[in-house]
C-alpha cells in the first residue's frame, strides 16, 4: 500500500472548490437548490418582511415629525420677523420691467422706430401690471390720508392715477419717454419712519416736492431718481413721478393679507437723451431704510440704465 493512500482525498478538501458556472436561467432560477437569484422563497419573504416593518417605521417616524414641526409654523404669519429674520427690517427698492434675458441685465434699450423692440418693454409692464388690473374678488378700499386706516386694510392700487404711464400712452415707450415702475419689497410686519420734513442728504428737487405738500400728506416713503453719474445728472430736469413721489404710509404694513397688492410709483423720464446711456439711481427714504450705493451692497435703491437708440 502506498504511503500517500488517502491524502490527496484530505487536500482536495482542505482548499476551496472553484465553483460551478451556472447560466443565466440557473442564475434566475437554480432547480438544484431551489432558489430564485440565489435566494430561496423563505429568504426572499424574510426580506419583504423586514423591508415592510423598516419603511413603515420609518415613515410613521418621518410623519411624527413633520406633525411637530408644522404645528410650531403659522399660515398667514412667518415665525421670525423683522430682525429676528433672515431679511431683516430693510426692505429692497425694486423697478419694473425688468427683463428676463439675463444678458440684458438692467439695461432697457430699445428702438422707438422698430416698434417690435418697444412692444417687448410694454409687454413686460403688462404683465407685471396684470394683477393690478385684475382686482375682482378682493376686499379693497379706496384709502387716502385723511382715513382712519386699520391695519387689515388692503387699500386699492389704482392705476388710472399713473397719468402718461399708462398702458394707453404704451407707458411712453413709443414716444420716446419710458415710464419706470418703483416698488419696495414686502417685509412682513414692517412699519415705515417717514420724514415729514427735509434733511440735508435730500435732493434739491425732493426738498421742494416736500414742502410744498399738505402736512397730513407727508405721510409717505419719499423717492427720488437722478443721474448716476456725475454725467447723468444734467438730464434730469425733467421728470414726472404718478401719482406721488413716494408710497403712502397707508399701505403698511403687510400682514399677508388677502389681496395685498404693494404700492408703485411710476417714473416718467422725459427728454433722455437719444444714443447714449443714462445710468439711473433711484432711491427710497424714511427713517428706517438705510442707504448704501456700494455695487457690492447696494441698499435703500436701486440702479438700471436707459439707452434709446
């Protein structure tokens, strides 16, 4: 008898088996062992199970706390406000139209003898304009400064009151004199300091405008544009503000609610110059609204430039 009878038996057992190729149906369905992709019935139940028992575990505990989380939030008033929120007590200065070529961006160029190109302007402001138009339904009051105003009051915006910055007159845009729209970013619960009198930072031309109003309407976010630039400056002799040059106190503040529509100002920029830039800066001013004119961190205005071909 040889004496490595029986040892080759007790390597083969020793090392790992290369394993047996399956095809492709044996790999779906293996008859041999039973199983389907490698799992038997049992397996793949115990995994449905424990599947089932994970996800709705998980979605009863996602469900928990949306339910916390949402009874902490209140529908018609944010959590945080004023300077205990994310956009503060400091309110943007926004125009209008404003186009969605971002490659524009705040120029408004347009030709007034190619009329397709001062039709795209109008369209923007009409539809802008649109909810303005559109005020059935809502509960609104014609509101003036000798009112006694409820806070809850949604007082009417109305647009005949815009003069030559309508759309009638194409809000000037065919006849070379654009109408700009003004309005102030809705902060909720925000209350407006005005000044009833002048300061020295005011414009010469504001200055006026102030005090040659009636005293019980000086109750208003004063506005005012002008040039700019040093350069721009001289050609804003003439321009027109509808229906005031500022947004009346009676609006604010915001309190979400229903059919709220925020005041505009419309500014008419007569006489601009024809085949040059005008680089515009308009600007609001109560109080609370701080200035800054740094193009990093522009604050309490805003900036855009007419150039009529």
């Amino acid at each position: 008898m040889s004496k490595n009878n029986g040892k080759n038996e007790i390597y083969e057992n020793q090392f790992p088996q290369p394993a047996k190729k399956k095809t492709i149906s044996e790999m779906i369905y293996d008859p041999s062992n039973g199983t389907i992709f490698g799992r038997t019935s049992k397996s793949w139940g115990q995994l449905f199970v424990f599947y089932m028992i994970f996800y709705i575990v998980l979605t009863i505990l996602f469900t928990i706390c949306m339910q916390v989380m949402l009874s902490t939030v209140d529908n018609h008033k944010p959590k945080w406000q004023l300077d205990q929120s994310l956009i503060g007590t400091n309110p943007g200065l926004g125009f209008r139209p404003l186009s969605e070529q971002t490659e524009r961006g705040s120029v408004i160029r347009f030709n007034v003898k190619k009329p397709a190109e001062s039709d795209y302007w109008i369209e923007l402001i009409d539809d802008f304009l649109k909810d303005y138009n559109h005020t059935e339904g809502r509960q609104m009051k014609h509101c003036d400064f000798k009112q006694t105003h409820n806070p809850n009051d949604v007082c009417v915006v109305n647009i005949e009151s815009f003069g030559p910055c309508s759309s009638a007159n194409s809000y000037g845009y065919k006849t070379a004199e654009p109408c700009i729209f003004l309005k102030l970013n809705k902060i909720f619960g925000w209350m407006p300091e005005v000044y009833e009198s002048p300061i020295n930072e005011m414009p010469s031309n504001l200055v006026n405008v102030i005090n040659n109003t009636a005293a019980e309407e000086r109750q208003q976010i004063w506005v005012s544009c002008n040039g700019h630039l040093g350069k721009d400056k001289e050609n804003f002799q003439n321009i027109a503000y509808y229906p005031s040059q500022g947004f009346p106190i009676y609006y604010y503040p915001y309190l979400n609610q229903p059919g709220y529509l925020s005041p505009i100002v419309a500014v008419q920029i007569k006489s601009p110059p024809i085949g040059s830039m005008l680089d515009v800066e308009c600007r609001a001013w109560a109080n609370n609204i701080i200035y800054s004119g740094s193009f990093r961190d522009r604050m309490g205005s805003v900036t855009f430039q007419v150039l009529i071909d």
